[in-house]
C-alpha cells in the first residue's frame, strides 16, 4: 500500500518537474515455441520463476505508454483504496468504476498484471478476487470440489466427508482455509461439469477415498491455487481427466504448467507433479468405443493443437504427452470424456478411473 502510494507521488512528482518518468517491468515467459524448430540450436530462455526480459513503459515518449501507464496508475489507486479499506473487488468491478478511461476490459487485466510483476506479488495480494454472485462469478464460475476432506474457510465450515458425494464451492481464497483434515488417496481433477456430476451420482467417492475437483473448463486462478494448496499441504498425487480434444490437452498444460498469461506467478500456481489420467486418444479403440463418439478435428483445433505441439515445455519436459498430442493430429479425431459412458453409464467411475490409477496407466 505505502509502495503503491510512493509510485504515484514520484510520477506526479516527475511530470511536474518536466521530466518523462519510467517504469520497468520485468517481463515472465513459461514457454515459447522453440518446440517448432527441432532443428533449432537456440537455448531457451523460458522460466518458471525468473524474468526473461524487461519492458519500459515511459509516460512522454509514446502515446500509447501514456495510456497504458494512465490505466495502471487509475487502477493501482483502486488497489490502494481497497488495501487501506480491508474490501475485495473483482477485474470488472475496478472496469466499470472508469469505463471510459479503461476502454476494454482487457486493458484492466493487463495493468493488475503488470502492478503483480511491478509489486513482485498476486493478485489476491491486491484484494482482486472473483466475486459471488448466485451461481456465477464476475471473473470466473465457482469450481466445486467433494469427497474426503474437511477444512474452515473463516468462520465458515466446509465439512466434505459428512456427504462425501455432495459438491463445494472451492474456496475464494486460500490464506481463509484452516483446520484441514483428510483421509484421502489421491486428488482427482475432471474437466467439466458434467463429469463431476456424474461421479456424484455413481457415488464415486463412496467406494473412492479421494478428492475431487473440477474448475469447470479452464481454471481460475482460485482453482489452482487450492489444488496447489492440497498437493502441498496433503501429499497427494493428483489425476487430470480432460477431453481427448485440444482444449482439454491446453487445460491440462494449464494446470501443470500454468498459463503464458500469469507467467509471472506461474511458480506458485502450477501442479508440476500432476499425472495425465485420459482420456487418451488411444482410448477410443481400446475401450471399442462406437464410431458415432468420434468427430473430426475441425481447422481451428488443428491449428490450436499444432500451435500447442511448438511449446518447449512438451518438449523437454513431456515429450509422451507431445506424443499423445500427435496422434491425436494425426488421426484426425477428437471425442469427449462421455464417450465412456457407450459402453455403460458408470463404466467411467465403475472401471476406467479405479483401473487406471490401480494399473499407474496414467502419464
């Protein structure tokens, strides 16, 4: 708080003195694509927890750093506000407070990443957080977890095991969470919904003792941050269950390798030990599933696979799950985790996800 004043004052302080004040920015990149290049003999700089380069944003030499600078200066006086008041607010919360300055959402977004990199810290350390409403977030959707567990979450207590098939909001925040106790196995992540609900309904965890998670499609940063939080403080191995499909592969990466957009924090949100459970693409003729589950791979999931094969990350840290990405290329094909469900309703929770885990047929 006493930082973020201190920067206002000395840009003030600079324009009135004549002078164009400069701000650094160290620039984060968890991965690039190296991986398109076999050839390549160029080092890769990418890093989990160190800068690779350094931006300078100078308020009176270009116009579109004087804008850029402006939002971050609004924005960091919104931060300021809500650390000296104790409040919480979301990304479209601070948007809507200056709409016409802000312009786009986006360029709220980048300047609470750029005060993160600026502040070397997160953005729940701003009091930027997704906000409840009903059912819904303002940034995000609310990520449920059920099974073995328990934990206070503030005053409030999350009491998993009593109904080890009923589903949770995920906790907003990390630091509220206290008093944790589980007899869990493992933790398993699932990609939707759909497929947490039908885990509920097989009363999975009744003969499963283990966690359950799901952020819904892509995971916020809340997710993450809990899932790390368990892996950690638990020692669990945890299980990801995605879509044999681009997109599923891309949440996989998200939640092992983080995302380029918050490379700066990769190092504390990513789940580096997280174990690749399916769906496989090889699963398809494995399982005799029927040919109506397949669909083909349209032009944009092939150029989001192609775009996801160049990452050096597949390359030097996972080339079998690169392999995977290729065959899926290759065949053409994608189908989803429901696909399972051809062969019974419960094969999924009854026999696909105790074998694989019992049989370590996971990567």
């Amino acid at each position: 708080m006493v930082a973020a004043a201190g920067l206002v004052r000395w840009v003030v302080a600079e324009v009135a003195a004549g002078r164009s004040p400069s701000i650094a920015l160290h620039r984060y990149q968890n991965y690039c694509a190296a991986g398109a290049d076999a050839a390549s003999s160029s080092p890769c700089a990418c890093s989990y927890d160190s800068p690779v380069g350094t931006e300078v944003l100078s308020l009176l030499h270009k116009d579109h750093h004087a804008s850029r600078l402006n939002v971050l200066l609004r924005v960091l006086l919104v931060v300021q506000q809500l650390l000296q008041q104790n409040k919480h607010c979301s990304k479209r919360d601070i948007y809507y407070m200056y709409p016409s300055l802000f312009v786009e959402q986006a360029f709220v977004d980048r300047a609470i990443n750029d005060i993160c990199i600026l502040f070397n810290c997160s953005r729940h350390n701003l009091n930027v957080v997704p906000v409840v409403k009903g059912y819904e977030l303002c940034d995000t959707v609310i990520s449920l977890v059920m099974g073995w567990i328990r934990f206070s979450e503030g005053e409030k207590k999350v009491n998993c095991i009593a109904n080890v098939n009923a589903a949770f909001s995920i906790p907003v925040s990390i630091e509220a969470i206290k008093d944790i106790v589980s007899v869990a196995d493992y933790i398993l992540v699932v990609e939707k919904e759909t497929v947490f609900q039908r885990l509920a309904n097989d009363k999975f965890c009744d003969r499963n003792h283990c966690i359950v998670i799901t952020g819904r499609g892509y995971p916020d940063i809340p997710t993450r941050r809990f899932l790390r939080y368990l892996v950690e403080q638990l020692h669990l191995p945890a299980y990801c269950l995605v879509d044999s499909d681009p997109y599923g592969f891309d949440i996989l990466t998200t939640y092992k390798f983080g995302s380029m957009q918050l490379a700066y924090d990769a190092n504390v949100l990513r789940v580096p030990d997280i174990r690749w459970l399916g769906v496989f693409t090889s699963d398809f003729e494995e399982y005799c599933l029927p040919d109506c589950c397949l669909l083909h791979l349209s032009s944009e999931d092939r150029r989001k696979a192609e775009s996801i094969l160049s990452r050096c990350y597949l390359h030097k840290e996972t080339p079998e799950w690169r392999s995977e990405l290729e065959a899926m290329l290759q065949k053409g094909v994608k189908f989803e985790i429901e696909a399972l469900s051809a062969a019974s309703i419960s094969f999924l929770s009854e026999e696909y996800i105790p074998q694989k885990i019992k049989q370590g047929r996971h990567l």
